[in-house]
C-alpha cells in the first residue's frame, strides 16, 4: 500500500470523505444521485471530484466508482487510520485560507438565485465607484482622468466582467470540458470583483502614491478570487483554476498593451 501519510490532505475534507463512504457503499454512483446524496451544488461536487480523480474511474455510463487506488484510500478511512485532528470539519491549515479565498462566501452560490442580488450589488457599487472617481476601468486595471461620461463609465465597468465571465466560461470549456452551472460562475465572478469594486473609494480617499500600491494588493487578491469563482462555479480544481485566471490577467494586460495603454 502507498504511503497513508500523502491521503492525510485529502481526508481532511469532510465532503470527500462522504464521497469515499458513499463509493465503497454502492461501489458505483451516477454525478447526479451523488449530488443529490451530498446535498451541494454542482460546481461543488464537480471540485471535489476533481481532487479525488486519481483515486476514481468512471464506466460506459459515466458512473464513479473506486479503482485500486480509491479503494486503498477508502480503507484508510474506514479502518480509522486518520489521525484525530483530521475527524474535524475543517483543520487549523484551512483557516487562513478559506478567507483568502472567501471560501465560505462562495460556498453559499451553491444558491445562486438567492445570493445573486448580493453579488449584483458588488458589481454596482464597483461601477458607481469608477464613474465618481473618473477611473477608466480595464477589468484588472483603472486608468486615471477618463474622459468617458458616468454612464459609459459604469457600462464599461459591468461589460468588462460580463466579459471575463464569457471568457472564462469558453476556456472552461476549451482546457477542461466543464459545461453547464452558469448561474453560480456568474454570481461567484460578480462577487470576485470585491476587492476592485472597493478600488475606487480608496483612490478618493488616499494619495495617488498610497493608493497605486493598494491597486497592486487588491489586483493580487482578485485573481485569487477568480479562482475561488472558478473552483465553486465550474468545479475546477484550485491549481487548474489558477491557469484560467493567470490567463485572464495576461490577455487583459495584452490587450492593453496592443491598444498603447500603457507607455
């Protein structure tokens, strides 16, 4: 048998280790009755799927089931190998993080329609911010002194993440077949552009100087929301939702580059 210490992070997770129960219980389970049995949305599932992939197989019907190695895992679990401090829901190493990352936040668009109207709310206060700040906004990035009206401005703003949601959407697709959940991608995307939604405020509030190093922090903070958003919305594993949205950013400062934005 492998060795059981490299199991420890995955076992850590409460919803995986259902997963592992409920597989070693029916041996096999379609994506749907698996949701169903874990109560969670689909991008939810989809992500921890994704973590367990190595330990899974799935047959002519598309049904999940434990290969060798799963059933290795499995017996870890069931034997009662896992350390005590694993028995908790989450472990003192997910702390820092799941707030980094808003885990708990994104966790409730499993919801979307009733968390939609907060993450909407986010995406007007970002718009209404750039337009009295007289920011250019360029997705990840404002420019100074716009010569664009208030309308434009907060148009431009909501079109910019529109679009980042339809590309992120379509390389999905492209790199990693996920289809489908757009509802909770949209809410969780809307709800990512926190940190640049509250740039604007800050830029009325502070020296240019200060508040050009807080873009930076606040840039850095979004993309790994972005990934958080692609992990609950698409089910992407958190490495692989990195590509997305470094991918992202790179297109967007390419495109800025191409149109002489920045000198």
């Amino acid at each position: 048998m492998e060795d059981e210490s490299q199991y420890y992070a995955l076992l850590k997770d409460p919803t995986r280790r259902k997963i592992l129960e409920i597989l070693g219980a029916q041996e096999k389970i379609g994506f749907k009755e698996l949701r169903e049995a874990l109560g969670l949305g689909t991008g939810t599932v989809y992500y921890h799927l994704d973590m367990l992939s190595a330990f899974l197989d799935q047959d002519k019907q598309r049904k999940y089931r434990l290969n060798d190695r799963g059933r290795s895992l499995h017996a870890v679990l069931k034997e009662g190998n896992v350390p005590p401090a694993l028995a908790i829901g989450q472990t003192a190493s997910h702390g820092l993080g799941k707030w980094v990352f808003l885990s708990p936040v994104f966790a409730k668009t499993a919801k979307p329609a009733v968390f939609l109207p907060v993450s909407l709310l986010v995406l007007l206060v970002g718009a209404l911010g750039t337009a009295l700040g007289k920011l250019d906004p360029a997705l990840f990035f404002y420019f100074q002194y716009s010569s664009y009206g208030f309308t434009s401005l907060v148009t431009l703003y909501v079109s910019n993440w529109i679009g980042l949601f339809l590309f992120v959407e379509l390389l999905a697709y492209a790199l990693y077949r996920r289809v489908g959940n757009d509802l909770q991608l949209f809410t969780s995307l809307s709800f990512a552009t926190f940190p640049i939604a509250a740039f604007p405020y800050i830029y009325l509030a502070t020296p240019d100087t200060v508040s050009q190093y807080v873009l930076i922090a606040l840039q850095v903070w979004s993309l790994l929301l972005v990934s958080s958003a692609l992990c609950f919305g698409k089910g992407i594993r958190l490495d692989k939702a990195f590509i997305l949205s470094l991918t992202a950013i790179y297109v967007n400062i390419a495109v800025l580059f191409v149109l002489g934005r920045f000198t």
